[in-house]
C-alpha cells in the first residue's frame, strides 16, 4: 500500500512524501519530493514494481555505513577461517579499507572511486595487499545484496593488478643436504621440510605419535600458525589429514629425534621449548634458519620454499603428479601441474625420446 502527503517547508515551499509498507509490512516514508508525479514515479520504481518482482530493496538500506557493515563481516567470519587468515583479513580491514571508506555510506560510494582507489593502493602495496584489501570491499557488498540492503554495486569489473610470480628457485640434493647439516640440532626437520614437502606449520606441529616407522609415513593431521605472539594450532591448510612417505634419510633423522620422548611430545621443539618459532631471512633479524643459510652458502630460499625442493626431488626421482599432488596435500592434480608446471617440462623431453626410441625399434 502507498500513499502520497504534501507538507511544506519552513521556506514556505512545498513537498511531497511518500507512505509505504516493505513486504515485512512496516510502515515506512520517503520525503522531498517536489512534485506529486516525482513521488509516485519513485514508488513505482522502488516499491510497487520491485514487490511485484520479488526484487524488493529497502531504500533505507545504502545509508548503512561501511564501517558499521564491514566490522560485522570481519567479525562473522571469524569463527570460519583459520586464525592466521583471518589476522590478515582483520588487519587489511583495519588498516586499508575502513580508513578509506569507513564513514561512506553504502549506496553513496561510486565505481570510479573504487577502481581510483585501487590504483592509488597498487602504487604503494604489492598486488596481494591490494587483491585482499578490495575483497572485504567486495565482500561487504555481496552480503548487502544478499541482505537486500542494494542492488546495483560498485566493485563489479574493477580491474585489478596482476601478480607476479617469480621464477622458482630450487635447491639440488646436495645443497639441501649441506644446509641440514649446517642447522645443527634442526638437522632432522630442515630433511623434514625439504625431502616431505610438508609446510612449515604442518611439520613443527608433529608429534612424535605422528611417525609411524612400521608403514614408513608422517600422520599429518595438525598445522600451526603464529598470531601475534601466540601459536594456534589448528587443521592442514587443506583441512584434510594426509600419510606422507618418508625417505631413509628423514627415517634415519627422526629415528634419533623421537629418543627419549613420549608419544604426545613435539617431534620438534623451540630453542626454550614449545613450538619452533617460524624462521626468517629479513636483515634485521637473526635465526638458526638464517645462519645455516649463510654458513652453508646456499641460495637464499626460505623455509617454505624447501618444500617447493621437495616436489622437484620428487619430480626428478621419477614421482608422477598424483603422487606429488599427494604428498605435498594440493586438492587436486591440477594445481599440482599448475605450481610446478616448470618441474614437468623436461617429462615432455623424456616422453618424445622414448616415443622415438619405440618408433625407431618398428622402423
């Protein structure tokens, strides 16, 4: 139902207002109409037609503000993602998105300024930092149209920068021997890291329950990541548990490494107990990672990077990409290929001299 009320301004002018009911059926109004017929046409367009339609939008719904809407989002999905990302998603939104567009109201905000603000972002921050910042933007606006606050959005075809994916580095089997032998007491989980693939949150989370000597894998079932000052522990990365094979020279390592403790124990432990801290290369810090790196001369890679190492020992010993696909937990053999596309290149030589060398054999 709608109905239309003239009133007059204190200049004496007059206005029209517009009475209405949302299909919840509460009474609502829409004011400063100059004329009868700008009234009407609105109701028309934003109550009569879109109740008919099904797609209804409480025209009061865009002067939500951002900040209001954005706190909400942040903050209903963090009971779903893992701690780690949803410190980088809280910080993003802390830092670069409610800065900006905190105090705009939803509908007020403009497609131009958006695709300006990404610019501007993209001159000063790496793509990452500006593909997550304008995902909470975008987020923010999906659940509004999904809440039936607005319709049309202003984060649709926003062109973003590109990543760019740096040639991966790999270390031979002799270097990654030399850098484990030149980690000391670490010895065992930098062979952990670089002959299992596992990540690093997923191999300082081992327990010794977690060796299985008989069937000759590492249970992985647990991954830690560090906020802040604190270690959560929580799934994979894939959120799946996975039985990674183990060559003799990490059964060999881990047979040493689990003397002396109980089954519950870290298979690895901090230098004052607890978790091992994660490791970096960063010039103002100092580590045991950091020191191997540099006493054993190899290229500078990080931790994670070793298990980048891992998947081309594999590849090279002759591992197919179901099995490497397995070891390392990706949810598919596609994004296996796509990771390490590099890595199977040479499989391409190796099939056309083996063709040849069958061809050659009937010729």
């Amino acid at each position: 139902m709608v109905s239309y009320e003239k009133y007059v301004l204190k200049s004496g002018e007059t206005r029209w207002r517009v009475h209405y009911r949302d299909p919840s059926h509460v009474t609502k109004e829409k004011s400063g109409f100059r004329r009868k017929i700008d009234a009407q046409d609105w109701a028309a367009r934003n109550v009569t037609i879109a109740m008919n339609d099904g797609a209804y939008v409480d025209p009061q719904g865009g002067r939500a503000l951002i900040s209001k809407l954005g706190d909400e989002w942040v903050a209903a999905h963090e009971s779903v993602w893992k701690p780690s990302h949803y410190h980088s998603i809280e910080t993003a939104w802390r830092v670069h998105v409610k800065p900006k567009w905190g105090e705009r109201q939803l509908s007020k905000i403009t497609h131009s300024e958006v695709q300006d603000w990404v610019n501007e972002l993209a001159k000063a921050r790496s793509a990452t930092v500006v593909i997550r910042a304008f995902g909470i933007l975008k987020g923010i606006y999906d659940t509004a149209v999904k809440d039936g606050r607005i319709v049309r959005v202003p984060v649709v075809d926003i062109q973003l920068p590109k990543k760019s994916r740096k040639p991966r580095q790999y270390l031979t089997p002799g270097q990654l021997l030399a850098l484990a032998d030149a980690s000391g007491a670490y010895r065992p989980l930098i062979l952990v890291l670089g002959l299992c693939g596992l990540r690093w949150g997923e191999a300082t989370a081992l327990t010794v329950w977690d060796v299985d000597f008989k069937r000759n894998r590492l249970h992985v079932s647990k991954g830690v990541t560090k906020v802040g000052a604190t270690f959560e522990q929580g799934t994979p990365k894939s959120n799946k548990a996975r039985d990674v094979p183990m060559p003799q020279l990490v059964r060999d390592a881990l047979r040493e490494q689990v003397k002396g403790k109980k089954p519950t124990d870290l298979l690895f432990e901090g230098e004052h107990g607890g978790y091992v801290a994660p490791q970096s290369l960063g010039k103002n810090h100092r580590c045991w990672y950091k020191t191997a790196v540099e006493t054993s001369g190899v290229p500078k890679l990080t931790c994670h990077d070793l298990r980048h190492t891992a998947a081309s020992i594999a590849v090279h010993s002759g591992a197919n990409v179901k099995a490497v696909q397995r070891m390392l937990g990706h949810s598919s053999a596609a994004m296996t290929l796509d990771t390490y596309a590099d890595l199977f290149d040479d499989d391409l030589d190796e099939l056309a001299a083996r063709m040849d060398e069958t061809m050659s054999k009937i010729a």
